[in-house]
C-alpha cells in the first residue's frame, strides 16, 4: 500500500474546507416542494378511502404504489390522452424552464404550491383483462388527492352527460374539493365526443390569474356520461418556446455522435484490459467464489425488493399469468446480466489491486483510511453543495429535478438505498481499476493519447440540447469539476488503500442516500433512512474488521499506481502482477 505523503494530504484537506464552506450558503430549491408526508402505505389508505367514497370497491383490485412527478406540459397531455388509457405525463423541462426564465424561482414555487404538485404517490387499482381501472394521485406533501383516472371501455354505457354549464359547475367544485383555488380557475373549453353507449364530456379550466408570462396552469375534467371519470393538472405554455426548446440544432447532434464515440471507446477499453487479464493464464476464477456469492445475494434481494413496484406496467388486456412469466423472466436474465457484470469488476480489481480481499481486513491503518475517505467525502460534498448553491441564484440555468427518492418505491426502501451506495461505490471502484491497468500500457505513456484520452473524458461528460453558453456552462463545470475532484481523490488520496475506498463509500455514497429519505418528512420514510444507516456501519464492520498490519514508512509504491509496465497477464499472485504486496491467501 502507498503511503500518501503528509503535504499531499495537508493540500487534500484544505481544499475539501474549502469546499465544505459551501453548506454556509443558503439555498431554497424548487426540489425542496417535493418532500413526502405521506409515505407509501399512508397513500394506499387515502386511496382506498377515495375509491369507496366514489362508490369503488378496492379489494376488488390489485393495487400497486409508485411516484410520480407533476408539472406536466398541457400539449403532451392532451396528446396522450391520460383520460383514455391512464398514461399521465410527466415533468417537463420545457414547462419548467419557461416558467424560470419568465417568473424565476419565485414563481415555480408559487405554482407548484397553488396549482401544479411537483411529486405524488400514484396509487393503481386494476383488474386483469379489464381496461377499467382506478389511478389516484395523492400528493407527498400535502398529504390530500389531487387527481383521479377512471379509464373504461368505449363501449361502456353511462348515464346522460350534464350540460354544458352543468360541467363547468362540477368542474371548478372538484377542483376546489381537491384542494386547488377554484376562484382563480375559469372554464375556457368544454366539448363532447359521443361513443357507442354514452358521451363523454371534457371541461379545460384555466387559471389566468395565476399565470407567469403566457404559461397558465390548467385543469383537465372529463365525464363519462353524468360520472366524472377523470381530474388532472398541466400546465399550458406557448408551443413557439416549446418547439424552439426541443429542436436540436446540428452542433447537438455531432457532440452526441462524439460522446458516443467516447463512451463507446471506454467501454471497449475495458473490455480489451478485461479480456487481457482473463486470456492471461494466470487468473483463477475460484477466487472470485466468495465475492460473487455475496453479489448474488444481495442481486436476489434487490431484485425481490422491486417485485411490488412491476404491477405499475402490468398492461390490462395481457393476461396475468403471462405477464408474471415474462416478469421472471425479465428478472432471471437481468440477474444473471448483474452477476456477470459484478464478476467483471472482481476481475478488474484483481488486476489492478491483487490481494484486495485480504487487504480490507489487514493493511494500512483504519485511522489513516478514516482520514483520506473524510476529506475525499467531504470535498465531494462540498461541490455537489457549490453546484446547489449555483442552481439557487440562477435558476433559470439549471434543470430543476423535483423527483423524490427513487428507494421509496420499493418494499424495503432502507436496503434500495444500502444497495445503491454499495453498487455505487463498486462501480467507481472497477471503473478506477480499469483506468489504472490502461494507464500502464505502453501506449498512453505518450503524450499523444493522454492528451486524446482527456479529450474523450470531457466530451463523455459534456452536456447535449444546452441552449446558450450559460446553461452549457451550468451542466458541464459542476460534471468536470466533480471529476477531476473525484479522480484527484481516486489516484491521490484514496489509491490502493482499500479500508479507505469501503469508508468513503459508506460516508459519501451511503450517506447521501440516508440524508435522502431522513430529510423526508414521513416517519416511513426517516425509518428506511436509518435503516440505510444501520446496513452501511454492519457492512463496513464486516468488510474491513481483522487485524490490521503497520506499514514501514518506506514500503515501495504498488497497487493502482501507473507504471510504463505492460498489462500483467496474472493477477493473482502466481506470476508477475507489477505488485510487491502479499496477495491473499487461498
């Protein structure tokens, strides 16, 4: 293991207070309206309550909860038709830029208050082989409906459909009784489509008053027949600025064609460093026993924590059956996907850092892996903080992503968060180890292909669609700054010290994960966020627990440091691997 010397991590540690200065500066996020009170068994009840107040039965149905995100653009509302077959569009840009650049932060925070609920629980009732069902949104924060689908058959009959003026009336009074401000809405288009047994009717309300520029919040009410079948938000902006803001001019597309490209080589480099290893003769798979067999737990677990949520897809007309056999299926091959890809990193780190397993438990001293992983978590920090900072002073800049924790979703949200900061953290840890074995290759000792090896990395990280120079800038600076801060941390601070690779996943990866779903107001919620906690202290304890070898101060430099040396055939101690550490014992 390499000893990082005393000015390397004195420099580290001023730059990473530098950067944690960053949470001294106030931010009010339009994310900060998507917060969830209600949590996800809180919503199926209200729910429920919603179906048998309308006169429903829920243990008729299957029922499944998922999240949702509101502000959708009222044209592509219209063009899908959610009233017909329970498809609802979600967030758009478009909308949301428009209403930043025109009425700035304040603004989109007045909206989603009043008018447009940023994110929701979307609570499903369906029945196999019925197109009828029941999607109740049920706002996170306010903890109240805000929406309904009621799709049927066309050919479903219905009583005799109100009057025009009678809808209007029925209209702007479910409005109100969902909470929005009814005063403020008037009725702006009302018409009729006659199917085979009944006429639907379809009431737009709008909300003039409380328009930012020429976007105006809307209300969509359709009535099967007397039955009102479907309430739901959008939000109508101006078709020129929407047109305008998805037309891709042709500097977008030859930068899509070079990040491919650069994705694409990496990729392809990865491959070739993966191949070159295994063909090397020397590698035994047998190793990787241990490590698979815990992925392959904790894939199987995953993938059975995301089994509630796959009845959001479930497509009516299929029969059930068939869908939970392509389920499976789905599962099975994704699974096995998974494995393969864990069992490629394992490969790779092998490679670049033989012996690993056992120098979790016995190299370097977990006093000085604390230090390195604190001040490489806290700089991390520090910038993604900067970059909120940022977003909050120029909004209109910045892409608001007003979405809740994805985690929430599933059965057991606290081990969906654990997960994804130990994917996470594998994930850069592999991606590292392949950068170092290439960077050993004779080939990018020339400067030549360092300097195109650079090239790539920025157009890999560069932005498409950005408008002017200013949102090009607030895409692409926070990507490089994060990483060259992350690589200086990679190959400066944390290295082949692999106790300090475990503690700075579990400190920035599993804490940003934590602080995700404590910052919720549900009590649901903040459980699943300690939980996340608990899961990332046990697996650190485990991984790294064992008695832990002093180094000399003048041990020689090995691990995932770049040498001119070619790729080494043999990883695991029984040829030349470029390393002079014992490699772990059979």
């Amino acid at each position: 293991m390499r000893v990082v010397s005393p000015g390397i991590l004195g420099f580290a540690a001023v730059a990473a207070l530098l950067l944690v200065s960053s949470f001294f500066f106030r931010v009010e996020r339009p994310e900060s309206l998507a917060e969830d009170r209600t949590g996800r068994d809180s919503a199926e009840n209200i729910a429920r309550r919603f179906l048998r107040v309308n006169g429903a039965d829920p243990s008729r149905y299957h029922v499944v909860a998922y999240l949702g995100t509101g502000f959708p653009d009222d044209e592509e509302v219209r063009r899908q038709k959610p009233q017909e077959n329970g498809r609802i569009p979600g967030f758009s840009d478009a909308a949301a830029r428009y209403v930043l650049s025109r009425g700035g932060e304040p603004a989109f925070h007045r909206l989603a208050q009043e008018n447009l609920p940023l994110a929701y629980w979307v609570v499903r009732f369906f029945e196999p082989e019925k197109k009828e069902e029941w999607k109740v949104l049920v706002d996170a924060r306010r903890v109240r409906v805000v929406g309904f689908l009621n799709p049927r058959e066309e050919a479903a009959p219905a009583a005799a459909p109100p009057g025009a003026d009678s809808a209007r009336a029925r209209a702007l009074a479910a409005a109100g009784a969902l909470g929005y401000p009814a005063k403020d809405y008037v009725a702006v288009d009302v018409g009729s489509q006659d199917r085979p047994k009944r006429t639907d009717t379809t009431v737009v309300l709008e909300a003039g008053k409380a328009a930012v520029g020429e976007a105006k919040p809307r209300i969509t009410a359709v009535f099967h027949g007397a039955r009102l079948a479907a309430i739901f938000p959008s939000i109508r902006v101006p078709e020129t600025f929407t047109r305008e803001y998805e037309r891709r001019r042709p500097a977008d597309w030859v930068l899509l064609a070079a990040k491919i490209v650069a994705i694409g080589a990496f990729v392809g480099l990865g491959v070739i460093v993966f191949l070159r290893l295994v063909r090397g003769g020397g590698f035994r798979w047998r190793r990787l026993v241990g490590p698979l067999g815990v992925a392959l737990v904790g894939i199987a677990v995953a993938l059975a924590n995301s089994i509630p949520n796959v009845g959001r897809a479930y497509p009516t007309e299929q029969p059930y059956s068939i869908f939970e056999v392509a389920v499976a299926f789905s599962f099975a091959i994704g699974g096995i996907a998974f494995l393969c890809l864990a069992a490629c990193g394992f490969v790779l780190l092998s490679g670049a850092r033989p012996g690993w397993r056992a120098a979790l438990r016995r190299s370097g001293s977990l006093r000085d892996a604390l230090a390195r992983a604190v001040i490489a978590a806290a700089g991390t920090a520090g910038l993604a903080r900067f970059t909120a900072v940022a977003s909050s002073r120029f909004p209109a800049l910045f892409d608001p992503d007003p979405t809740l924790p994805r985690a929430l979703e599933r059965l057991m949200p606290g081990y969906a968060g654990f997960w994804s900061a130990a994917t996470t953290t594998f994930g850069l840890a592999v991606a590292a180890a392949a950068a170092a074995l290439a960077w050993r290759q004779p080939t990018f000792q020339r400067r030549g292909f360092r300097i195109l090896a650079f090239v790539a990395i920025l157009f890999a990280l560069a932005p498409i669609g950005a408008r002017s120079s200013g949102e090009f800038a607030a895409a692409f600076l926070p990507e490089v700054a994060i990483a060259a801060w992350l690589a200086f941390c990679v190959f400066g601070l944390l290295k082949d010290h692999a106790a300090a690779w475990v503690l700075f996943g579990a400190l920035f990866f599993g804490g940003s994960r934590a602080i995700e779903l404590l910052a919720q107001p549900a009590t649901a919620d903040r459980a699943a966020g300690w939980t996340v906690v608990a899961l990332v202290v046990l697996a650190s304890a485990v991984l790294l627990a064992g008695k832990r070898e002093r180094l000399a101060p003048a041990e020689p430099v090995t691990g995932w440091t770049a040498t001119a040396e070619p790729l080494p055939g043999v990883t695991d101690g029984t040829g030349p691997t470029g390393a002079t550490e014992a490699v772990e014992p059979p």
